[in-house]
C-alpha cells in the first residue's frame, strides 16, 4: 500500500460524489422519504389524548345530572355522543366507535341531595386498550371532580382541600407529542441514511465487482473508507439541517439550543450509523440482503428500542438491557434536549462519546471484514 495521495483521495470523492448525484434511488432515500417519515410524524402520529370519543348515557332527568352531562359536552378531553340507552353504547364501545361511557343513573339528583349519600357515576372503557382506558376513567373522574367542587361552592359547603395542587410541566407545558416526535423522527432519518443508504450502495458494488477492483489499487484502507464514508457523512447532515428547518418552520417546534450542539450530536450519532453500514456491506455483499439486515438491525431497534416511541422505563427488564446496544438510544434524549430544553454539555458529551464509541467499534469490524473478503 503506497502514502496517502491527496490528488488520488480527491479523485476517489469526486467519484463517490457523482454516483451519489447519478442515482435516484439515493435521493429517494435521502430526501424524499425522511420527508414522509418527518410529516408523518408531525402530522398522521400522535400521543395526544385530547377529544377522546366517549359515550355518555343520562338516565336523570334531573338539573344536576344536566349540568354534569353539559360539563362533560364542554370538556376538552372529550367528544361526547348523548344517548339515554346504555345498551346502544355498549354496542358502540365493542364496535370501536367509542373509547368508553359515562352513565349518570337515575338516582343521580336524589343521591346528590341527600347528604351523606354520595352521588356517583360509572364509567366503563375498553380493557383492551389499556392506556385510552386509564385516561378516559382519569379524564371522567376529573371532570365530576371539577363539577362537584363548584356545586358545592354554590351552596356554601365548599370543605377546604387538605392539600391544593398546581400542576406544571417544564419544557413543555402543553404536553403537545409533536414537540418530542419530531425531533426524536430526525435520528430515524439519520439512521436510514448512515447504515441503511450506505449499506445499500457499498453492497451494490459488490454486487457489480466494482469493489474488488477498487480494493485491488494501492490504497489504504482507512483512506478507502474516508472516501466512502465522508459524502454520506455530509448527506446526512444536509438531511438533518432540512428536517430541522422544517420542523421549527412548519411544525412550529421550539427550538432552545444552538446548532452547534445539534451539529455535534448528529455527526456523532452519524459515525456508527455509517460503520454499522459499511459492515453489514461488507458481510453480506448483497443489496437485498444488506437491506434486510439494515432494517433489522438499524431502523426497528431505533424505532422501537430507543425510547423514541416508547419508555425504556417501561419495557421489561432484559429488553431494557438489550437497548444500551442501541446507539439511537443515546441519541434520542439529547436531541429532545436540545429542542426543547437548550445546551446541556453534560449530558451530550456523555453521549457522544458512546456514540463515538459505537463508530470505532463498528469500523474496526467493517475493516476485518473487507480485509478477510479480499484477501
């Protein structure tokens, strides 16, 4: 192997670069599908529960039970459909159409005007749906709550609460999904264009024989894999400047940090992103292939295991185990941060070193491999 060659290096980029530009598929997968995957994660996906359809059946024709059943048609939590028929109901919670029912019984007034006797309501929800369910019976019992506190309050008896309570939430005050979907969406791009894209188009040529040929020349193979991996490098933070621009000018998701904390954490997060892509081309050497196991292996471990979606928390123990092997997992919470919270170094430089990590273990597998191949 002969001395690192400026002129020969540039020529292997310009190379990269072209193919780069000749090839529709790589700016269908570059561009073109980070923005559906990006406006369908600010748009079509969403954690919010608010206007829940529920079903609410007023067997009291009564001025309270009135009152209660229009503080429920008021609520912003729910979409309410009246009806007087419980079993009509029950039929539309099986079908689907609705997440749960409130019934105020008959004896409603009565029971409320007694003192000492309690009026209560029942509210039934869709076991099958465990999340909805929990907020439907919380949402429900919230809002008699509310209700019953200013009926009291009318009357005068209104007891003193033991402890009041004034809910507040940092960062992000609304609870609104889109403001931590989108910017988590950002690292699934980043994930298709650094393992899957350029899996596929190493595997390609491999497939094509061209690979061999390039291997055959007296180049070093740290400098083969800084000709394959800078243009990817740079696709990739051109796809993630357009997604934040996007999501700050049209998703309208605040953005409190700097870019160069964002710069830092995508090029971290970019560099076992590309390794892991250039191994899996260099074990299998097949585009079908390389794309299953991209997907395996990249794009559902940082769809589904890096609390992107879900809470690490929440999953079972071994699972939470296998996603620190994850390095989307470690790429998830600063990018949130940055978006919502602004430069917070200690947490980004604890993960971008396992990230850089991640990148210098994978491209020590990636040059064993292609070394063993053509040897």
């Amino acid at each position: 192997m002969s001395a690192f060659n400026r002129q020969r290096f540039i020529a292997l980029l310009v190379k990269e670069t072209l193919q780069i530009v000749r090839d529709p598929s790589t700016f269908l997968i570059a561009f073109v599908l980070p923005m559906i995957l990006l406006f369908l994660f600010g748009y079509g996906v969403s954690l919010d529960t608010t206007r829940i359809k529920i079903g609410l059946a007023l067997q009291d024709t009564g001025a309270q039970a009135r009152s209660l059943a229009t503080a429920y048609e008021r609520s912003t939590w729910f979409d309410v459909t009246g009806s007087r028929d419980v079993t009509s109901l029950k039929a539309d919670l099986v079908a689907g159409n609705i997440r749960g029912i409130i019934v105020i019984p008959p004896d409603f007034g009565r029971r409320l005007d007694s003192r000492g006797d309690p009026a209560s309501i029942q509210v039934i929800t869709d076991g099958s749906m465990p999340n909805t369910a929990g907020f439907v019976a919380a949402y429900a019992e919230g809002i008699r709550a509310s209700w019953a506190a200013g009926l009291a309050d009318e009357r005068g008896v209104q007891p003193l609460p033991p402890i009041s309570l004034a809910q507040r939430f940092w960062f992000n005050p609304e609870l609104t999904s889109r403001y931590f979907l989108v910017p988590g969406s950002i690292a699934i791009v980043m994930t298709m264009i650094g393992t899957l894209l350029t899996a596929l188009v190493v595997a390609r040529e491999w497939e094509r024989g061209t690979m061999e040929a390039l291997l055959a020349t007296p180049i070093g193979m740290a400098e083969f894999l800084a000709t394959k991996v800078i243009p990817y490098f740079i696709l990739g933070l051109c796809s993630m400047t357009i997604c934040t621009l996007i999501a700050i000018f049209i998703f309208g998701v605040p953005f409190l940090g700097s870019a160069l904390a964002l710069l830092a954490i995508a090029s971290a997060f970019l560099v076992p992103a590309l390794g892991q892509g250039l191994l899996i081309s260099a074990v299998t050497k097949n585009q079908f292939v390389a794309s299953q196991v991209a997907l395996l292996s990249a794009f559902l471990p940082a769809m589904l295991l890096s609390g992107f979606l879900f809470e690490i928390s929440s999953m079972p123990r071994i699972i939470q185990f296998i996603t620190y092997v994850v390095p989307a997992r470690y790429v998830i919470p600063p990018l949130q941060t940055v978006f919502a919270v602004g430069d917070l170094w200690g947490l980004f430089l604890r993960n971008i070193a396992v990230l850089l990590g991640f990148g210098a273990f994978f491209f020590l597998l990636a040059i064993r491999a292609t070394r063993r191949r053509i040897a």
